[in-house]
C-alpha cells in the first residue's frame, strides 16, 4: 500500500475521532486572556497570531481550526517519515494510537493556549531531524532550528528540551559529518537570529520592556512552599493570617499524606500548592526570594526533586474514606472523580517506570563503552538517548522554574512514547538474535 495512502487513511480516522472527543478545557482558559490581551508576561506570536484571527470576526473558531489542522498535517509528516524511515510497523502504531487515545492531549485542539501549536511544531521539527540524520544536508538542519526556535519563542517553558536538541544536533555533525564547523553552525545560529528578531520586534512594538513578574512570582511561590515543608517555620518574619493559614494548613495535609503513604497524591498536592502560591498569596515585592533560596539551596533542590518525580504521578485516586483531612486551598479536581481512574493512574505510572529503566540502561551502557572497547554505542542508539536527555531536560527545567504537571507532560509524551517503543524493539531484537545464535 502507498505509504502517502496509508497516512492520509490514519490522519482520516484521527480528524473523525476529534469530532468526538471530550472537549475537556472550555475554548478560553484562565491564561487565555493573557495571550488576548497581549500582557508583557506572554511572548509575541500567540497574541499576534489570535489579532490576525481576530480580523476574520469568528470569536476564535477559526483559531480552533487552524489548530487542528496544523496538528493533523504535522501528524501527517512525521508518521510519512516514520514509514519511509522503515519504522517498525508496532512502533508507528504504538506512537499513533498513544496519541489517538490521549484525550487530554487532544483537548488542547480546542482551546486558547499555545499547547497545541508547540505539538505542531515538536512533530515538524521530528520530521526534519529524521531527514537530516538520514541523509545530512543543511536544508534539513536549517528547518530542524527554524522549528526549534518557533518552540522556543512560542514555549519558553521548553527551553531545557531546545537546549539539549542543539547539543545533539552539534554532537550529530561532529560524529558523522565531516562538514567544517562554521558552515555548519550558520545554518544553527541564523534561523533563532532571524526568529528572535522577529519576536522582539512585535513584542517591543506592544510593550516597553520585558516584564519578570512570572519568574519573581514563582521563586516566592516556591520561598513558601520551603517553608510548608521543613520541619518547624522559620523563615518568614511578621507574616500575615493568610500565609500563616496556608502554611500550617498545607503542611497538616501533606503530613497526613506521607503519614498514609500516599505518595503519588502527595508530590501532586505539592504542586498543586505550590501553584496555589503563585496566583492566591500576595508576594512580598521587597522579599529577595532568590537570595533566600540560595541560602537554604539544600531545600530547594528538595523540593525540586519533588516536582521532578510528579511528572508522572497523574491522576492519582483520592481516598478520601482513608484521609482524616481535606486537601486545603485546592479546588475540586477540574474533571471529576471519574477522571481519577486506576487505569490512568497505572498507565502513566508504568510509562514513568519504564522510562527511568530504559535511562538507566543507556547510563550503564555508555559508562561501560568508555572503558570496555566491545561495549559501543550504536548509530541508530543516538537518537534514543537524544529523546531521554531531552525528556529529562526538560522535566528539570520545569521543575526548577515551575511545577510539573500533565499539561507540561504532555509536550514530551510523543517523544517518550517514541523512545520506549524504538528501545524496547531494538531489545526485543537483540534478544531474538541472541537466541538464534
């Protein structure tokens, strides 16, 4: 069968089923406003995008389709790579039908966010990195930064993954191309120049200058949720009722938590607190947070290994027959019990384990292959631990300067679902030709 045939058949049955999919967000969100309005927290192509859409008058329906049909189109393309590629069959299936059956990915589609643009974008920038590893030519790497860039200026929350994919883009010409630095590096440099220019243009147009209110407004969020999880509160002088409240409150309930050994459910109320922190609790402007955290890092790099073990704690199930304590200042869950299923919980449980095994593996193997001259990395291995490096840089920059969270995952679940299923088939391999043998 055609392979453009078989991609168009499958990009069919995809754009049928989002008729039907649960619209679990509503078409504006509470950051929308941020992204309409064009406030200078938020960078410039969203808000100019939506403007543009605004002119046709269709109260942001059209916004909506042009979403929908960017994500099916780039689908189109890096399922057309995979296939020509020569992909395991079972690997372009499991990759299509995760993102099939994810519903809260695909909710994403049909609201005012930059979520499902930064899907678009991650799978055209997928497709021009498999062209350009397979036959190195600078078209293919001008396109891979130029789609990179769009991620970065359009998600700076993925700043970590864009890093490490220069990194291996630069370690990916070193190791098998014998083409010369500089002009190399120009078809790297030039199309985030052109990309930064453009966005600093529209932005400085709208605003005078950058506003950090979203960096400041974490690192305090993140001062009080130290102080929810040490021992005994200290840090903060002459507090008012409300963060006194909160603090005694959170640290209660969590307590009660590691006390019934609910874990998952405990760093997800972490950050669901911490979240709290950032949009419920007045800030004190004169507060030097950072130099507080750095004062007391040893606590901070706990906390952000909280947030960084809870990017796969999802849907965690609530007993609350087995608590004595109500989670304090946390709405109720968004979707309803219903949507704190077992299966759901078990499944990306599952996902996060096999992924912390398959990272552990390539650590092993590649501190082996520096000392044992039989043990080497394989060519088609590269790619692999590319998509982990990127996973797990990206989960620590989120965890750093943010909370975790499943809208976060899901940027990089295609990639994690990829480089499961590509290690798990190249094992399944290995251990076939090990038996034959």
């Amino acid at each position: 069968m055609n392979i453009n045939f078989k991609c168009f058949f499958l990009i069919s049955i995809y754009a049928l089923m989002l008729l039907y999919t649960p619209k679990l967000f509503n078409i504006l969100e509470n950051d929308s406003q941020g992204y309409i309005n064009f406030t200078d927290i938020r960078t410039s192509f969203y808000p100019m995008l939506l403007k543009l859409c605004s002119y046709l008058n269709t109260e942001f329906y059209f916004v909506i389709i042009l979403q929908v049909g960017l994500y099916l189109i780039s689908l189109f393309f890096i399922l057309r790579t995979l296939f020509i590629q020569k992909i395991n069959i079972l690997i372009i299936l499991s990759f299509y039908f995760s993102l099939f059956f994810n519903i809260y990915l695909n909710a994403f589609h049909f609201t005012i966010l930059t979520e499902s643009l930064s899907f678009s974008f991650l799978f055209l920038f997928l497709t021009f990195l498999f062209y350009y590893m397979e036959y190195k030519k600078y078209k293919y790497l001008f396109f891979c930064t130029l789609f990179l860039s769009l991620i970065a200026f359009l998600r700076p929350s993925s700043l970590g993954f864009v890093f490490v994919s220069i990194i291996f883009l630069i370690l990916l010409n070193y190791i098998f191309s014998d083409k010369k630095f500089y002009s190399f590096m120009k078809y790297i440099v030039l199309p985030f120049l052109i990309i930064f220019l453009i966005e600093n243009y529209i932005y400085y147009n709208k605003h005078k200058e950058r506003n950090s209110i979203v960096t400041n407004t974490h690192v305090y969020g993140k001062l009080i949720m130290l102080e929810v999880l040490k021992e005994e509160s200290e840090r903060f002088e002459n507090l008012n009722n409300h963060k006194k409240e909160f603090i005694v409150k959170s640290k209660n309930y969590l307590n009660e938590l590691m006390e019934k050994k609910e874990y998952c459910l405990f760093l997800e109320r972490v950050g669901d607190l911490e979240n709290y922190t950032y949009f419920k609790i007045e800030h004190d402007k004169n507060s030097k947070a950072f130099n507080l955290i750095f004062k007391d890092l040893y606590s901070f790099i706990k906390l952000t290994s909280k947030h960084y073990l809870n990017f796969f704690c999802v849907a965690t199930p609530v007993n609350k027959n087995k608590l004595n304590i109500n989670a304090p200042f946390i709405e109720a869950d968004r979707f309803g019990e219903n949507y704190r299923g077992m299966f759901i919980h078990i499944t990306f449980l599952t996902l996060g384990i096999l992924f912390y095994l398959v990272t552990f593996f390539f650590i092993i193997k590649l501190s082996l292959s520096l000392f044992i001259r039989n043990i080497k990395i394989e060519k088609n291995e590269f790619i692999e631990i590319y998509f982990i490096s990127a996973c797990h840089s990206f989960m620590i920059f989120i965890s750093i300067f943010s909370i975790s969270s499943p809208r976060h995952l899901m940027f990089i679940f295609p990639i994690l679902i990829l480089s499961m299923s590509i290690t798990f088939s190249n094992l399944y391999k290995k251990i076939l030709n090990f038996l034959r043998f």
